[in-house]
C-alpha cells in the first residue's frame, strides 16, 4: 500500500491504479502507475501434417487421407509497458542503467504487479518472472506546456501467473 500523502492524491480521478513490486526492493511498492500496455501471454500453434492410412476420393483410391492436427506450443508473453507521471524516485532509471552497463543477468528480477482500487485494497496480484527493463522513456519536455512529463518504462520478462 502506498505511504505519504501524494501517493493517495492521483486516486481522486482514477477507479484504479497499479504498484509494482520488485522482488529485492527496501520498499513495499517500487511504482505506482496509471497505464499499463502489452499484458499478455500468447499460445504458439503448432501444425502437425500427416497421412492416414484410410483411402478416400473415388472407389479404389490408394492413397492416404492428409490430416492436419493443430497442438499447444510454447507460450509466449509480452513485454510490459507501464506509464506515469514522473516522480522523484529513480529506481526505474537505475534499474534500466545497470542492465544498460552489461549487468543484465544479475538484474534479472522477480516482480509482482498490483491492482488497487481507490481504498488501496488490492483487486489482482500478477507475478513475473526473471523481468528486466528493456526500454526507459522520458516524454519530451516544454517549459510553456501544462501537461506533466511521464515516465514510461518497458519489462520483459519469462513468465507471468495471476496469484489473487
């Protein structure tokens, strides 16, 4: 659950919002975010083509019936991307850069994705792992905009379970 008071101020115009939690983190939600992108897993079809036995066609025919039989292959999963406004916190930036100076396989994490509703209850519990950034955005930025700078960070990751 999120501390301090500007964690609760972005709930007054969202039904939801989503906290990710890193496996090895010192606090109990790594980011809070408004948007997240890609959230999926995918079923590779393989196609299985034989020859049966069974004649067929006209009467006397040799040759066997060809027959295709689709089987569940390997499962794939998207890469993650999750969006908000920036904050102070540079755990996403530091956690992108070390893997960025070659120590990807120790930042290999595991991670848990949250939803909350506006009472900070938790909805659903996703857990990945072996994650790893792949991509950290930074909007661009104008002095004469009003809008805020958001902070997009993009994961992969091996495998994902909803747990709750």
């Amino acid at each position: 659950m999120p501390t301090g008071t500007n964690a609760f101020e972005i709930l007054t115009a969202h039904r939801f919002y989503l906290g990710l939690e890193l496996d090895d983190s010192q606090d109990g939600i790594d980011g809070i975010f408004l948007e997240c992108r890609g959230f999926q897993q995918t079923q590779e079809v393989i196609e299985v083509c034989e020859v049966t036995p069974q004649a067929w066609g006209s009467a006397g025919a040799t040759q066997g019936r060809v027959v295709r039989t689709k089987m569940p292959g390997n499962v794939k999963s998207g890469n993650l991307t999750l969006r908000r406004g920036m904050t102070l916190s540079k755990t996403f930036w530091t956690w992108f850069h070390q893997v960025q100076e070659g120590n990807w396989a120790k930042q290999r994490k595991d991670a848990s994705l949250v939803i909350y509703d506006q009472a900070s209850a938790e909805v659903a519990r996703f857990d990945f792992s072996r994650a790893w950034p792949t991509s950290y955005k930074f909007t661009d930025v104008s002095a004469r905009s009003t809008d805020i700078e958001i902070e997009e960070l993009e994961i992969a990751f091996e495998e994902f379970k909803r747990v709750s």
